[in-house]
C-alpha cells in the first residue's frame, strides 16, 4: 500500500507540472485583461515561470543532497500552494513575475524529485512502464486543465482559478507525504554509506542528453510552426488548424497511455527508436501532403510519435549507468528544457531567413534525422563500453 502512495506522490509530480504549463496559452486573454495590460506583456511575464523552472532543475542537481525527500517535496509544494494563493487573494502585477519565478522552481523540484523516486523504486520494465506513464499523466493533464480552464474563463472566473486546483492538488500530495514512508525512495539509510554513492557519467548517457534536446527542440518548434504551416499550404482558417493541433493532443495522450503498456512488454529502446522514426516520417509527409484530409490523418500519427517518448528517452536513458541518482534526473530535465526553449528561436531564425514557414517545417525533419543518429551513436558508444568492462 505504502509503494502504491509513493506511485501516485510521483505521478502527480507530472500532472500538476502539465496543470502549470499547458493552460497558458488560455489563461493570458483574460489575465491581462485583470491587470490591464496588453496581452503580450503577461504572455512575456510566463517567461519567469519558465526561468524558474531551469532554475529549480539547476537546484536539483544538489537539493537532494542534503535534504531527504520528503521534506523538500512537502516544502515546494507548500511554497507552490501560497504562490498560487497570492495570485488569487492578492493580485499584484507587479509582484507576478516573482511569483511565477518561484511556482516554476517548486514545480520543477518536485518533478525531479518524482523521476528520482521512480528510479529507485522500481527497476528493469516496471520502471520502464512508470516512467513512460508520466507522459500519460502530463497529457491526460493537458486535456483536463484546458477544459477546466475554459470552464472557469467561461463562469467569468479569475484566470488564476486554474492555478488554485492545481496548489490544492500539491497541497493534497503533501498530505498523502505525511502518511507515506518515503524509506524505500532514499538511496540510503546511514550516513556514513552516502561516500560511496558517485554519479555516474558516461558518453552514451551525456548523448542520450543530446539527442533528447534535439527531439525536443523540433517537437516545439513544429508546434509553434505548424497552424501557420497548415493555414498557408492549405488556405485554411484558424479553426482547421485548430483541429490538426487538436488531432496530435489528442493521439498523444491515447499513445501515451499505449506506450505506458507496450514498454512493460518490449525493450525501451526499440520503442523509442520507432518513435523517432515515426515523428521523422510524419514530418516529412506534412512537406508532402497536397491534401488538407491527409494532413488530419497525419496529425494522428504525428502525435503517436511524440506521445511517449520523452520518458523514454529518460528509461532508456538511465539503462546507461548502474546506479541512477537525482543528478541524472535533473540532468535529463534540464537538457529537455533547454531544448524547448530553442525550439521557437531556431526555427524562427530559420524562417526569417528562408523567408517561408515551410522551412520550419523541414527544419524540423532534419532535426529528426539528426536525432536519430545521435541515439545510434549513443548506443554505440555503450555497447564499447560494455565490452570494454567485460
């Protein structure tokens, strides 16, 4: 009963991330409208939760050295709690941007924290099938806090509404902590053990990083790229391409809750590689489509491929040492992060350039190309070190 707790503390780490990230887009309207500000200026103030969500990964790397997890989990989450309550009871735009700084780093501790319990909690497939099971969460929250978010925009709610559920469900996980014994989730139980404990870095490891900022990088890129991509190719409205980005949401989330089945039953890395493959595909035939059916159809398979694979990378990821520590984790995150904050920069200098939005688009297949090779160089150079270490 105790490991099924500790499941769900980690689980939820990852939906209540999607919970602060995926409504954003919705909730600026009517934030700025709150402030009365121009919508750009409180889409720009969403850059400090971003800020803080490198930030809080940066601390990851060393947090968790000299605090257990249990404390530092209920400690972020009561600081997230308070911000969002903040914002709610005591609107201040001029306080917002510190307060968005400080709802990024506890969010992004506390995902750390969750892979790292998953990490040592589980091991081999099952460890596989709960990791790959974040991607379901993140996705299965994307689709909950956009309807709630419409619903409460819609009742004339506050825009921060959304923000409350989510600190009530992190102040939820900090109960259900204070009832979980997190002994199994600690890489130690004597002090004196902790000397022994080094991280391990290897090449394959450090390109596996790469290859999953890459994925990332084209991933966000296309998502910032493609209703416009859809719109001009196909002389369609806004509400069409809504509906191509709606397709990829939408298979994302049933793939992902696919994957969290099928990495039980096949080694992690041969679903990874196929889903690379697939996004490197789909994404070429989005350059050859002529026909705006096609492309729904395509936006499917599109999602399928993104739908579980960034914690596959991270399963695949941590195959590559023998003792995975928090280091790693954050290590993953981070480099994931980076990625997707490059994604709109690249391909929008790409396009300023190329002067079309098609190049975007065959940026980001390229991209994936690349990727794809950088995981086989990855594996290579782990299979020189196993046979090195035989």
């Amino acid at each position: 009963m105790n490991k099924i707790s500790l499941l769900v503390i980690c689980l939820m780490a990852t939906f209540i991330m999607s919970g602060l990230v995926t409504p954003i887009g919705l909730l600026t309207a009517s934030a700025a409208e709150q402030y009365g500000v121009e919508i750009t200026l409180i889409a720009s103030q969403f850059s400090f939760f971003i800020g803080g969500v490198f930030i809080g990964y940066i601390m990851s790397f060393f947090i968790f050295d000299y605090m257990k997890m249990k404390p530092a989990i209920s400690l972020v989450y009561i600081l997230l709690l308070v911000a969002v309550l903040i914002i709610q009871y005591l609107p201040s735009y001029p306080m917002l941007p510190a307060l968005l700084l400080l709802i990024g780093v506890c969010a992004s501790i506390a995902a750390c924290a969750g892979g790292t319990m998953i990490t040592r909690l589980w091991e081999g497939n099952i460890r596989q099938s709960v990791l790959v099971a974040q991607d379901a969460m993140f996705n299965g929250g994307g689709v909950v806090f956009a309807w709630l978010s419409i619903s409460f925009l819609n009742k004339d709610f506050s825009w921060s509404t959304t923000y409350v559920v989510v600190g009530g469900l992190a102040f939820l996980v900090v109960l259900l902590g204070l009832l979980s014994s997190f002994r199994d989730a600690e890489n130690v139980t004597r002090n004196e053990e902790q000397t022994t404990i080094v991280t391990e870095w290897n090449a394959g490891f450090i390109l596996i990083g790469l290859s999953l900022l890459l994925f990332l990088l084209a991933k966000i890129a296309l998502f910032v790229w493609a209703p416009q991509f859809v719109e001009q190719k196909f002389s369609v409205g806004s509400a069409e391409s809504a509906q191509f980005m709606s397709n990829i949401f939408s298979s994302a989330f049933f793939g992902s809750v696919a994957g969290t089945w099928l990495v039980s039953r096949v080694k992690v890395h041969y679903v990874l590689y196929s889903l690379v493959v697939l996004a490197m595909l789909s994404t070429w035939l989005f350059t050859q489509s002529d026909n705006f059916s096609t492309m729904l159809t395509l936006a499917f398979l599109f999602g399928i491929s993104i739908s579980a694979t960034y914690n596959s990378y991270v399963a695949f990821a941590l195959t590559f040492v023998n003792t995975p520590t928090h280091k790693h984790i954050a290590y993953l995150l981070l480099v994931g992060g980076l990625g997707s904050a490059l994604g709109p920069v690249l391909s929008s200098k790409v396009v300023e350039m190329q002067g079309s939005v098609d190049a975007a688009v065959s940026m980001c297949m390229l991209v994936y190309l690349l990727v794809f090779i950088v995981l086989l160089l990855a594996n290579y150079c782990n299979y020189l070190k196993d046979r090195t270490s035989a």
